[in-house]
C-alpha cells in the first residue's frame, strides 16, 4: 500500500511511477474514486449510527402513546445503519483492490522500461577465458560427484536436484562463508520458518504479479515461501520498533521453493533454474531517511562476497518494470557464466521503502532531536540475497580446470576442511 496522503495530495506523481512501470494512470484514477467512495460510506454510516443513538434517548424518554411510533422508526433506522455498514464492508473491499494495484512509488533516477532496460552501473573483473573447452557446470558436477539430477528428478519430477558429496559441502561452505560476513556485519543470525500465512505473503507483495510462482497448500492456508524475506518481513509485524540505535539487521538462512511458471524451456539443464534452493537473504528495518544509504550498505556486502569467491560480475539498476510490486528500487548482480557467454543474475537487493511496513503495520517512533513529533512513522524494509544455491554455478565454471578439477576460493577452503581443488570421482 502507497501513503494515502501521497495518493490523495499528489496523484500526478503516483500516475508518472505506474507509467514508468508500464501500468495504466487509470489504476490510479480508480484508487481515488474508490477511496472517496469508502470514505464517503463511512461518514454515511457515521452519521445514521448519531442518529440512531439519539432516537434511542428520545425513545427512552417518551410518554407510552408515542412510544409505539418511535419504536416503528428506530427499526426503519435499525435497517438503515444496516445497510450503511454493508455498505462500508463493500466500500472497503473495492478500495482495497483498487489501492492493491498500484505498486510502490519508484525513486526518481529509476531506469524506465522492461527487463531489457536496465542500466549497467560497474563491472568488476574480466570474463574468465580458457586455452581449453570449458564445461558447463552440471558436466563439472557430475564429474565431481557434487550434482545428481537425474536421480532429482526420478524423486521428486522435473527441476529438483540432488548436491552429494563436495556439492553438498561447497554449498554449505558458501552459506557459512556468507553467514560469517552477516554477524560480522551487524546482523542478527536467523532461521525462519517457510511456511507463512496469506496475511504476511499479502503484506510483502507476493500475491500479486508473482502468485503464480508460489507453492500454496490449500488445506492448511499457507504458503511457501520463496525467500526468508518474506518471514523476516512478517518477523515484526504489528509491531512499533525502537530504531533509536540504528537499523535491526538479520540474516535469514532457508530453503526456499519457487514454481518458476511461466519458465518451462528455459534453463532447463542444471542448477540454475529449480524449484528448491537454499538462500542467505539479509532484512533490513530502518527509517526512511537511512534507507537509500542502507541500499547501498548491502550491495557492497554482496559484491566483496563475490570478489572475495574470484567472479566476475557486473552491478545493473534494474528497470522500473522490472522492479516488483513492493520494490521501489532493485540492484542486482550478474556473474559471468563462461558457457553460456552471459552475466546472470547471482544477487538482488530491493528497497521496498515503506510499502512493506504500511501493509504489515510496521512502525518506529521518531525521537524528538530528529523532528520527532511522538507519533509513530511506518519504517522502510530492505532486503538482499548474500548467498544461494545458484552460486555453484559460477563458481565451478570460472574455476575449473581442463581434467575437470575446480580451484576452490580461498575464502572457502576453511570451511571445506583446508580442500583447495575439487577433484573428479573416478
């Protein structure tokens, strides 16, 4: 949900972020009119309530001939504030939805666009180039014995892998790594749970244009999540935070599961496009004024992550239809995949400024040295990816080596028992 006063005050600017997503203006028309309507509703039900409350006295205080009458007219206005509450449940229902289409105020420098459209910001590293045929990364694995899909999909269908062995353990040294770099960065180590309700998958944004991404489990109302931002987000829901000594930072460790419609041919050999993950994904709760400068905070967590494992990669600001609903600004970082000859996306970090925390009720008090007034002010939500399963495929392809073996980073080999190469199983 956008700020209703924004909405109300200064529709002009909420019509130019919808264009620059490639949404309708119209949406925005819709959510005045049907915000005028509730509001109109209410005040309705408001007024016929005083005047049923004031019937009652006056009945209460009638002589016995009149009584009759007046009882006959407080029913008629029994009926009438009725109809006037149906009516504000109706009122409030279609203002809901007319306010739900309308995604989070973009920041203004936002590339305009689709997903072609973003704009490159830095690369770092040259694209790693062999003196051999490089193989991709489900050939390294299997020769590693780190990847088994074909024994994935015999269990559990089509895009579900099994790691073994060295994959297993290069997967979790890169969650450990990545959880090390979070305490040492101030977060708060978490392990969620990833199974939500409606409620929280609602307030993060994830029930509108990527619903159909999302594994539901009907009989139980809840949901998968695919990504711990979205506990993290539910974490402190309802809640007003004291943010008087600085941001609360965590660090979420989950598996997560995606549906990945839509994507049937695409990625389909190896790891990088599968319905089950594990992710390191840090969430951030900050005021609106920090949150900019928090955004930036985390990506330099995650490029030092990636310099740190030898990659290559390149930082994009992501186009403004590109973007998600709750987002008001994406960043992500795209590693190079020698064999496919392309950057692919390894990290996003969003900042979703208040949009998050007005659907989920999330406040802080704003001290009085800081133009506090005492009233409470919704925060702004942060949230990045600083470590996935989908980083093995980077890792083996620019480190392999022409039988097959793949250097480890050095940065991991403490959490591989001092392993420095990967060598194939005979």
């Amino acid at each position: 949900m956008i700020d209703l006063t924004l909405l109300r005050d200064n529709p002009d600017q909420v019509k130019r972020s919808q264009e620059k997503r490639g949404l309708s203006p119209d949406t925005v028309d819709a959510a005045l009119a049907a915000d005028h309507d509730r509001r109109r509703a209410i005040t309705t039900f408001e007024e016929l309530r005083a005047d049923q409350n004031a019937h009652g006295k006056l009945v209460a205080r009638a002589p016995k001939d009149e009584k009759a009458a007046l009882v006959a007219q407080a029913k008629e206005l029994s009926d009438r504030v009725k109809a006037a509450q149906h009516a504000v449940g109706e009122a409030e229902q279609a203002a809901e939805a007319a306010l739900a289409a309308i995604e989070n105020l973009v920041i203004d420098d936002v590339p305009a666009g689709g997903e072609a459209d973003f704009v490159t910001l830095r690369t770092h590293g040259e694209p790693a180039s062999f003196d051999f045929e490089p193989r991709d990364h489900l050939a390294l694995g299997e020769m590693l014995g780190a990847i088994d899909m074909e024994r994935g999909t015999k269990v559990s269908g089509s895009r579900f892998y099994f790691l073994t062995g060295v994959g297993a353990r290069l997967e979790y040294a890169l969650m450990s790594l990545a959880m090390q770099r979070a305490l040492d960065a101030g977060f708060i180590p978490m392990i969620p749970p990833t199974l939500v309700r409606p409620e929280v998958m609602r307030g993060t944004g994830f029930l509108g244009q990527h619903a159909a991404e999302i594994y539901h489990l009907p009989e139980d109302d809840l949901y998968l999540v695919g990504t711990s931002e979205v506990p993290l987000a539910g974490y402190h829901m309802g809640e007003i935070l004291d943010l008087a000594a600085g941001a609360k930072r965590y660090a979420g460790w989950s598996t997560c599961y995606r549906r990945e419609a839509g994507s049937y041919g695409k990625d389909t050999r190896g790891i990088i496009r599968v319905h089950q993950f594990n992710k390191l994904e840090m969430f951030v709760y900050t005021t609106p004024e920090d949150a900019e400068a928090e955004h930036l905070r985390l990506v330099a967590l995650q490029e030092q992550m990636l310099q740190d494992l030898g990659l290559g990669y390149r930082v994009i600001d992501v186009a403004a239809g590109d973007l998600g609903s709750s987002a008001a600004r994406k960043y992500d970082i795209e590693a190079w995949v020698p064999t496919q000859g392309a950057y692919r996306e390894l990290t996003s970090t969003s900042n979703c400024t208040t949009y998050q925390a007005r659907r989920l009720d999330i406040r802080h008090r704003p001290a009085a040295e800081d133009g506090g007034t005492g009233r409470t002010q919704h925060v702004a939500t942060l949230n990045g990816t600083l470590a996935t399963t989908r980083w093995i495929v980077a890792i083996l392809e620019t480190h392999q080596r022409e039988d097959g073996s793949v250097v480890v980073p050095e940065v991991l080999r403490p959490y591989l028992g001092g392993l420095e190469v990967l060598e194939p199983i005979a």
